[in-house]
C-alpha cells in the first residue's frame, strides 16, 4: 500500500513543523548552558565566628549571589556536610590559615572555583592549603565518565520500551520484567565497562551498577507505560520528555546546583537528573547524598508500571 501523499498540507506541516522543533531542541539545550553558572552554590564555611563572618562577607563583596554560605564550628563538620552532598565544597579558617575543601566528585566547576577563590587569597598573602574530599580516578581527571553515560541511558531506556511496546505482544507483566532485566544487565555492562575496563570510575561497582540501572528502568518503564497507553505517540512523548527535557535540565556533566534555578531543582525530579545524582553519589560519595534521587527513579518506575497495567477494553467490546 502506498503510504506516500501528494497533500499540500503535509507538505506545509513538514516545512513548518521541523524547523518549529530544530529550534525548540536548540532552545532545550542551549537554555540551561548558557545560564548556567555560580548562582547561590550551598558552600560551608567553618572556623570562629568572627572569621567565619568575614570570609562570608568577601564572598559576598566579590561574588556578589554566587554562594549560599551556611557556617559550621569545625572543618570537620564541613567536610561531612560535604562528603553528605549537603555543599559544593568549604572554606575553613584557622590560626594557621585558611583550607579550602574541594569535592571534585560532585562536578568540575565548583573545584575550578574554589580554587580560584584559594588562589587570589593566596596572592594577597594568606596561607592556604587544599583538602581534596571526593577525588577523581587518575584515569579520568576532568570527571567525564557520568557525563559519557547520559545517552547510554536515554538509549538503554527508549530503545527497551520501544522494542517491548512495538515488538513484543505480551502482557503487561512480561513488560515489565523485560524492563528489569534489561535494565539491570545494562547497569552491569555499562559499568564494568566504565569502571572495570577504562578504571573511570570509583566507589561500590554493585551501587554504581545498581544506580545505572535504575536510571534506565526509569526511563524505559515511563515510556513503556507511555507506549502502552498511547501506542507509538506515547513513545514519541517519552522520547520528548526524555532528550529534550529530562536530558538538558539534568546536570549530569556540572552536576544540577550550576544549573540555572529552578530548572536545576525541576531536573532532579526527572529520571536523567536523579540518575545522575544516584552515580555520582555511588561512584564518588560513598553512596551518600542519594536518598531523593533514589526515590524519584522509584517513583517513576511505579508510574511506568502502573501505565503498563492498566486493563483495557478489547476492540470486540468497545464495537
């Protein structure tokens, strides 16, 4: 059957719908890139209070916005708040100087930053060291391996749900366990592969692994139930969710605080964001920091679930 047409009509939806979305995807992803930046990044500041108010108030002269500074009485209570991805990293003032506690697992710019932030007081004569909480692997020193993963789980995740909804006839229920497994076999692949193989990535494999494929049964349940519900336009509304929304808004290469506000929060609560956050806390924080992330991938996938279970009327009894 010839599925070709000679309508005018089609011909002017194609000439004005693709560029309509060229330049919507352009605005996706360029949007939150070119607003990203420092803007109210939660840094903790500890030392005596006279001090601490000092410092606080330097930050607030020559980074006027920049830092959301909340103030500890120890260095060790700061790095704790920021090994628990509570802060970006610290200043801690003492009588011997001035320490500036980085965490470089929880995204390139906010070392970067404070760094620079160490390096002009240093200039003005203040004794500054460096405590590294969150190291990257020697193999991967710019901190890329959580950035590589992100289409690898956008793709695990559609290219599953578009395979179960359109070529498998099953229930609902074989589905869903093709989801899991699918999943959980692509969270073990892709990090040995990242971790075992490349040596880019650190902490638990098994947690890791596990938030791998928790992101991508995120993903493919949503679609999945999407598809199931809709047929092929649910699909095309996961895989619109999915790249042009959940992918740009998710922070997976600066980590969501760079984001702009409050897109970088809104990202958090979509599968691509709360992947990210799950794999970084895995790889680099011992697993810490994650318990929302870890909550909204399962509360996406309960969603997906209940879409793909949801009874329907057969064609015969609807005639």
């Amino acid at each position: 059957m010839n599925t070709t047409s000679t309508n005018p009509r089609v011909l002017l939806g194609a000439i004005l719908g693709i560029p309509t979305v060229i330049a919507l995807m352009l605005l996706a992803f360029a949007a939150p890139a070119l607003h990203s930046g420092a803007k109210d990044l939660p840094l903790a500041v500890s030392g005596p209070a006279p001090a601490v108010a000092q410092v606080a108030g330097m930050l607030s002269k020559a980074s006027p916005g920049a830092f959301d500074v909340t103030t500890h009485a120890t260095a060790e209570e700061a790095a704790d708040a920021i090994r628990d991805r509570e802060a970006i990293g610290g200043l801690s003032v003492a009588p011997t100087g001035l320490t500036v506690q980085t965490a470089a697992g929880a995204g390139a710019p906010y070392s970067a930053l404070l760094k620079g932030i160490g390096a002009h007081l240093a200039a003005s004569g203040q004794h500054v060291t460096y405590s590294e909480l969150a190291p990257l692997p020697q193999d991967d020193p710019a901190g890329s391996a959580v950035t590589t993963l992100g289409l690898p789980l956008i793709f695990g995740g559609m290219a599953s749900a578009a395979a179960l909804v359109l070529a498998y006839r099953g229930t609902g229920l074989g589905r869903l366990a093709g989801v899991l497994a699918i999943s959980a076999l692509g969270g073990l692949a892709a990090t040995a592969i990242l971790q075992l193989g490349f040596g880019v990535l650190e902490g638990s494999y098994w947690l890791t692994a596990a938030a791998v494929a928790a992101g991508i049964a995120a993903i493919s349940a949503t679609v999945v139930g999407l598809g199931s519900l809709l047929g092929a336009a649910g699909i095309g509304l996961g895989a619109v969710l999915m790249l042009f929304v959940a992918n740009p808004l998710s922070g997976l290469a600066t980590g969501p605080a760079w984001l702009p506000q409050p897109w970088g929060e809104i990202g958090q609560y979509l599968p691509v964001g709360a992947a990210g956050t799950a794999i970084r806390s895995a790889a680099y924080f011992d697993g810490a920091g994650a318990a929302h992330a870890w909550l909204v991938l399962a509360a996406w996938i309960a969603v997906g679930a209940a879409l793909t279970l949801i009874p329907r009327r057969r064609p015969e009894e609807t005639a």
